[in-house]
C-alpha cells in the first residue's frame, strides 16, 4: 500500500477500540526480536489516546497501520516516545518514520523543555532518531525514575540491566536535549557516516554482554553447587557422628 493511502494523526476516543490490537501485536513483536518493551494494557494505551498523548497510523478504510504514545518521566523533565509499532503487513513501508516524526513533533509541542528519549535494539529506528536529531548517549544521561527502569521488567533481558547497574545492556540509549542539540541534518549525516560502525558496536555489544551475564550466571550455580555439596557433606558428618 502507498504512504498516501495512510493516515497518520493523533489518536483520540474514537480510536480506543483499537487498543487490544495495538497490546497484542506489541507482545508479539517483543517476543519474536527476543527483547522487549514496558508492557501495556489496552486500559493504559487507551488512556494516552484520551489525553492526546499517542499517534496512530490508519488506512483510509480504517484499518490499523501502527501506532506510538508519549510518557513523561521525572515530573516532565523527560519524555519517551514509547511502544512503536506498525502492523506487520505494513512494515518497510516508511511509516515507521512518519509516527515517529508525528509523534517527536507532538512531544515538542506538549513539553517543549522537556528531554526526549528513547531505548532501542534496531539499527532503523536507530537511523529514524537520527534523523530527528537524537544522538546515542549513556545510560547515565537518561532519566532515574525508579517507575521507568520499573517497566524493564517485562524485557528478557531484565536480569541484565540490573547485574550491570542499570549503566548498559542489549538497548542503545538515544537523547535529543532541547538546550543542547546539533541540527538533525548533522545527526543524520553522522549516523550515515558511521552506520556501519553503529551495527558492528551492537553486535559487539550484545554478544560480551550476553557471554559476561552467562558466565556470571554459572560462576554463580558453580558456588551454589559447591554449597549444597558442603552442606550435604556436614550432614552426613553430622550423622555419622551422632551414630
């Protein structure tokens, strides 16, 4: 289908209905790339429809495209554009980058002081951010409410996040500060530059951080074998001593 064909606006209480289809196919989609996203309940994506806070993607007959929300962190001084996704019919199409530039132009409107950001394992939306001026930061310079790092918990890779500090893990971190930023153009034209380079750091990246958790995770069964061993073998001292 053609990109006019589709209708990218923000969504409102005409569109809640389409709430349950969003959740399931944002589960789906987690569970086939192996991480994931905070999970929601069609209550809580309809809720951001009614405040006006999500962008959704609609063919001309009404049938779903895709779809994002905004959630605001550290009493506003951050913004996530969280929860993209486009219905896997409608994929490679472009509209990706349509909501994402709908839905960064509607956070800069809501909250224009506020820092927007976002977390992500995909090297396209990696190039989409880029494009809107985002630059890839540290884990360090994005928000520490606790509620955020809260909704991590849903991810597979959880346990890494919190064994490294919350300071890295499989998600590149990308920032676009409102009082400190370069022209999207030179964030675009980095990123393209350096896109290459960008794969093979997340492949690196994921691979150590994969083999680093593993081998802790068995250093970590390894002394818990060697404690039950040395307590059965007390017990069986013990009994033998009572005998």
């Amino acid at each position: 289908m053609e990109q006019q064909d589709i209708i990218v606006r923000v969504a409102n209480n005409l569109d809640t209905h389409y709430a349950i289809r969003i959740t399931d196919e944002m589960e789906s989609s987690a569970k086939a790339r192996g991480t994931g996203i905070a999970k929601r309940s069609p209550e809580y994506i309809a809720q951001k429809m009614l405040e006006g806070k999500a962008v959704i993607a609609l063919t001309k007959l009404g049938q779903w495209v895709g779809f994002c929300y905004i959630e605001e962190w550290s009493h506003g001084k951050f913004v996530a554009n969280s929860g993209l996704i486009v219905a896997p019919e409608f994929r490679k199409s472009g509209v990706a980058k349509t909501i994402k530039q709908t839905i960064f132009a509607l956070s800069r409107e809501k909250y224009p002081e506020a820092k927007i950001f976002g977390l992500t394992t995909g090297l396209a939306v990696m190039k989409i951010n880029s494009d809107l001026g985002y630059e890839p930061v540290t884990y360090s310079e994005l928000t520490d409410d606790e509620d955020f790092w809260a909704g991590c918990k849903s991810c597979v890779n959880y346990d890494i996040l919190m064994s490294k500090e919350r300071k890295n893990c499989m998600c590149t971190a990308m920032l676009f500060d409102p009082k400190d930023h370069y022209e999207p153009k030179e964030t675009a034209d980095n990123f393209k530059e350096h896109s290459k380079v960008y794969e093979r750091f997340n492949s690196i990246k994921q691979s150590k951080l994969l083999k680093w958790f593993y081998k802790k995770d068995e250093k970590k069964s390894g002394n818990l074998l060697k404690s039950i061993f040395g307590i059965l073998m007390l017990l069986v001292i013990l009994k033998l001593t009572i005998k």
